[in-house]
C-alpha cells in the first residue's frame, strides 16, 4: 500500500474506494430489487427495454426477447401449449390440489380442469317434458346441443356446444305458444321453461379454452357466438367463478387486422433502416405509437384472459396453499435474461462493495452496462429516446460504465477491502537460508 501511497493522493485513495462502494452498493441494490419482484404477481423483466432497443443493434437485442412483437400471443398452438404447460406446473407447485381444502370441498385439480377444458355437460331439474312437447320440432335449435334424460329427469346441455341464447328464447317462445288454456295443465310448460332458462345460464359459462379459441380462431358456429351474445353470470353447483363472466367484453381477434399489424411491422422495419434525419425519427415515432396501438388492441384481450385465468385459479386455493409462492414461469429466453441481469448486478456489486475479486467485478460490471449502453445508444443518427435528459455519445450508464474500467485498472481491493486479505494468502514468502539449508 505504500508504494501506492507514493503514486496517488490518500485523498485520492479515499475516493477511489468510496466511488468503488458506491457503484458496488447502486449495482447490488438494482439487482435485489429486482430479484424481490420474483415473489410478485409482477416480476421484473428486461422485456420492454430490449424491444424498444435503438441503433445498429436494435434487431439483435429485440430477438433476445423470442418475441419482439407479440406475435405468438395470436397464436392459438402456442397460446394452447403455453396455457396447459402453466397448468402443469401450477398443479405441480402447490401442495395437495387433489384433496379438498378449506376454499371448496372438491379438489383445486378438478375445479382447475373444468375451469379451463370446460364441463362434459350442463343439467337442470326437470320430473318430464310437457303433454305432446318434442325438443325435436322446435325449429332453429341444434338437436345434439339439448336433450332430456328421462331416467336422470334432467334438462341437458352438451357442454361443447353449449346453448344459444336464440335457441334458449325459441325453446321458451315454443313452450310458450304450446301452454293449454287451462291454468292447471301449465305447470309442466312453466318447469320446461324454468328448466330451460336454469340451464342456458349454466351453459353460457365458456372455458378459457373455449374463450381462447373464439378469441384466435374465430370459431363461428357456437363458441364464438356465444362469445359474443353471453351476458356472462355467475352460478353452479359448485360456487365456482364462470369462465363466461368476462366474455361479453371480450372481442375476437380479427384475422385481417393481424394481417395488417404484420404488414405494418414489415413497413416500418423498412422505413427504420431507411431513416437518416431527426424529421425521419419523428415521422417513425408517429407510426410507432401507431403500430403499438394496434399491438394492444389484438394482444391485449389474450393476455387479459391469461390474466383472468390466473387470478381465476389463485382464488381456488386455500390460505395455506397461496403461502407458497407464484408459480415460476417457464423456461424462456427472456426468463434467463432476466436472471442473468439479476443476479449479475447483484453479484458484482456486492464483490465491488467488498473489494473481493475487484478488477474481475468491475469489468463484468462494465460489461454488463456496456450491453445496457447498446441496447440505446445516443449516438447521431440514431434513433432519440424520449427522456428528461439530452445525450450525445455520453449518457449515465457510459459514465458508470468508464467509472468501473478506472476502478478495474487500479488495485482499490487491496487499499482497502477483501483483496489485501487474499493476496496475503496468496503470495509466496521466499525462503530464509536457515530453510534453504
């Protein structure tokens, strides 16, 4: 430390370890924030950075997301796969889903499954159907969607094509026209069509399954239709949430506007590689906004339903099964980026704060902000982020950045900090000439 002392100021050396800390302390601070967000409904993702990147990296930095422009939320396998594998995992994760707790007294399993594949059937109490009434001739009514069981005395909707709410209101109409003049002889028509209101409501509840694929594929026949004309209600034999509570607020995704948002991607694409001038950045973050609107009008209903589905099933558990923790997602290119940026702040900073392994810390500190630096360079010519502050060349994170190849250059570890220690271990003393003797 002398022969230090003789080159640089103590002041001089002071100040270099205090700046050491600091930095050391902002980077381990920025990483444990960020890491404490995983037990969140919320974690932190480096997502919205990387695809909003600028400069001659821009494509690069976005492709590290696996999904710059959102495009697989609109595809339905995808969605589908992504959707059963979260299940699996979710079920995997909190302790006994196959046994009743304290919320219900059937399995979160079995209420999971039904919640999101939907039921095999829907049923109402029903002794017979009226004098001379036949679920056959009423007109504009699916034969295979509704029938009667006389053996079960139900009323019985498939639970794939569920009910129409024109079908439910020509079944009720029929029931109607057909009642006999006499009070006494209506009360088997009043039941029908008790019967037939109690399980259309039952029948409006759509899986998420099913509200995903009126969603994408825009299925026409029934679930897109009921998409759109349920009005939603709550109810069951089970107290369960309906999956249609939500659907009639719920607009299918119009293939050819996704069409339109892919070629209004490739346009813009075109026109960024193209544009020089501060008039064509300014022109380019009009159509930006734009692009970005009609990104949230197709992906937003996909991933409010992922949400709606995620809160639907936190509220099937027990107390004691919340206390474990969100489900971790999936393995994801963005997922490991994350990881990597978290725990690589974190660990950097805190050998910085350390002064252990100082000079390797502080390079992989500068190369860590040195891909933050790229991702949105203020260089001419380039693409200007919108902020309080104007940068040219130089902006905060370079300014740290270069801060942290100082430090790497100069053995502040050993001023003070665990490097002294180690290096003390670490150096070989020379034998005196009793030894060598």
């Amino acid at each position: 430390m002398s022969g230090d002392l003789r080159k640089i100021s103590l002041l001089a050396v002071v100040l270099l370890v205090l700046l050491r800390i600091s930095i050391g302390w902002h980077l381990m601070y920025e990483g444990l924030w960020k890491l404490s967000t995983l037990k969140t409904s919320t974690p932190w993702s480096a997502e919205g950075y990387l695809k909003n990147a600028t400069g001659p990296m821009r494509g690069t930095f976005r492709e590290m997301t696996g999904d710059p422009n959102d495009l697989k939320w609109l595809d339905h396998g995808h969605m589908t796969a992504k959707w059963d594998g979260w299940r699996e995992r979710f079920l995997a994760h909190y302790p006994a889903v196959d046994q009743p707790n304290s919320v219900s007294k059937q399995p979160v399993q079995d209420r999971l499954n039904r919640l999101m594949d939907g039921q095999y059937a829907f049923a109402a109490a029903l002794e017979s159907l009226p004098p001379d009434f036949d679920l056959a001739n009423v007109g504009g009514v699916s034969k295979k969607a509704i029938k009667f069981d006389a053996k079960a005395k139900r009323l019985i909707v498939d639970g794939k094509l569920h009910l129409l709410p024109i079908e439910r209101d020509r079944l009720v109409d029929a029931a109607e026209k057909a009642k006999p003049e006499d009070k006494a002889a209506q009360a088997p028509f009043d039941d029908f069509i008790k019967a037939v209101k109690e399980v259309a409501k039952l029948s409006s509840r759509l899986s998420f399954h099913e509200r995903l694929t009126a969603l994408l594929k825009q299925d026409p026949e029934r679930v897109g239709v009921m998409l759109k004309a349920n009005a939603g209600g709550k109810g069951g034999d089970d107290g369960d949430a309906s999956a249609g509570d939500s659907a009639s607020k719920q607009t299918p995704v119009v293939i050819g506007d996704v069409d339109k948002y892919k070629n209004y991607l490739a346009f813009y694409e075109q026109q960024y590689a193209k544009a020089k001038t501060k008039s064509d950045w300014d022109h380019l973050g009009k159509q930006w906004i734009e692009v970005q609107q009609l990104r949230r009008d197709l992906v937003g209903p996909v991933q409010a339903l992922e949400q709606e589905l995620f809160t639907s099933a936190e509220e099937l558990l027990s107390v004691e099964q919340l206390a474990t923790g969100p489900v971790a997602p999936a393995a994801s290119p963005i997922r490991g980026i994350n990881l990597r940026t978290m725990w690589g702040l974190t660990i950097f900073g805190l050998l910085l704060m350390l002064g252990l392994f100082t000079r390797l810390s502080a390079l992989g500190g500068a190369a860590l902000l040195t891909l933050f630096y790229l991702a949105m360079p203020p260089w001419p010519g380039v693409q200007e982020i919108p902020s309080i502050e104007h940068n040219l060349f130089v902006n905060k994170i370079f300014v740290e950045m270069v801060a942290l190849l100082a430090i790497a250059a100069m053995p502040s570890g050993k001023w003070f900090g665990l490097d002294a220690a180690v290096s003390v271990l670490f150096t070989r003393r020379p034998k005196n000439e009793s030894e060598k003797k």
